[in-house]
C-alpha cells in the first residue's frame, strides 16, 4: 500500500468533518446495495461452493450494485489463496513437502522413507529445525494437519494400509491450482448508479 503524498494529507479534525458531510450518502449507498443484494440472492449459483458460503453467496448478491459480476469471488480466492500461502510457508514440515512435489507429480512410499526423503538436502535437513519431527509417526501427524491446507495449492495427501503386512502408505499428488476464476453465474444487472459512483471514487469526495 502506498503512501499519500505530502499534498493529500489532511489534519484528522477535517478528515472527520468531511466524512460526517458524507456519511448520509455512503448510508444510503450501503442500503442501495443491500436492497439490489435482496433482489439478487435468489439469482446467484455458484459452480463450487467456497468456504463461508452463506457469506459469499450475499456478496456476490450486493456486488454488482457495485462492481461488475466475479469481483467479490475473485478478490476472495485471492486473499484465501494467499492466506493458504503463509500457512504452507510457516510450517516446516508443508513446506518441505511442497518443495518435494515442485519437482514430481507423485510420491509414494512410508512415513520413514518420507522421513528420509526430507534428510536429503536443502534448508529442511531433519534434525536442522527446532520443531522438526523426530520419528516417522510425529511426521504423518504434522502431514494430516497440514492436508488441508496442501490440498488449497493443489498436493493431495491419502494415507493407506496396504500390502499383505498392512503397510501405512503416504500417497503425495500434486496438482497444480491457482487462485479461482470466477465462477458465479447469474443474471447480469446493471450497476446501482448511485452506489457505484460514490465507491469508485473517494467517498469523501460525496462531500465536496
């Protein structure tokens, strides 16, 4: 986010004077847009539901009073994208796995073998990480916390007993995602004029 430059800068005293001038007009935009999200909730389906979909459904259904349709979607994949992003990165032990499947599409094998397999070079050399596993199992529990959030870039994680001698199998598929188009259809509408010109501008501006 950028700065303002020295000549945009205003005391707060004015600031506020002028957002009080406003106010009416930014209350009665909101409503507009509550009033058209009314009309349209009924319209609104989506390809694939995304988390918190009572949530998206209505801001999908307010969104083109003010901005044309798959704004909202496409802004909120984004943002939970990267979100998903920063987990991966915080964590070890996900981001070991992700770096492993930038090189492969599939890797098979057994928590110790996994174990091994992350012993193999790079900045997550087992015992180098102060929180890093210390056994097999410890691993295969950090990977069925973090499936979730591996699954949102694209690497799936299945664990399975297999063979005669039921051995615990580590399937990794990587898939590659990126942030969803948008994928809401409805009937298109036209923009609340009075909504959108005061949130495509500053709404301070209303003001002047």
């Amino acid at each position: 986010m950028g700065s303002l430059a020295d000549e945009q800068r205003r005391p707060e005293a004015e600031l506020w004077r002028k957002f009080e001038l406003a106010r009416p007009r930014i209350l009665g935009a909101l409503l507009d847009a509550v009033a058209h999200g009314l009309r349209m909730r009924d319209r609104i389906q989506f390809a694939r539901l995304p988390r918190m979909a009572d949530f998206a459904r209505w801001a999908a259904s307010c969104e083109t009073a003010l901005w044309s349709p798959g704004t909202f979607r496409m802004a909120y994949d984004v943002k939970r994208h990267r979100a998903v992003e920063d987990a991966v990165d915080s964590d070890p032990v996900s981001a070991c796995v992700r770096r492993i499947m930038a090189k492969q599409a599939r890797w098979v094998g057994t928590a110790s073998e996994l174990l091994a397999a992350t012993a193999d070079g790079g900045d997550y050399l087992a015992g180098r990480v102060v929180d890093w596993p210390k056994n097999p199992r410890a691993l295969a529990g950090r990977l069925r916390r973090s499936q979730a959030f591996l699954r949102a870039l694209g690497i799936e994680i299945t664990f399975n007993r297999e063979g005669r001698d039921g051995n615990r199998i580590i399937r990794l598929i990587s898939r590659a995602v990126s942030p969803s188009a948008p994928s809401v259809s409805s009937v298109t509408a036209e923009p609340s004029l009075s909504a959108a010109e005061l949130f495509r501008s500053n709404p301070c501006a209303a003001a002047r």
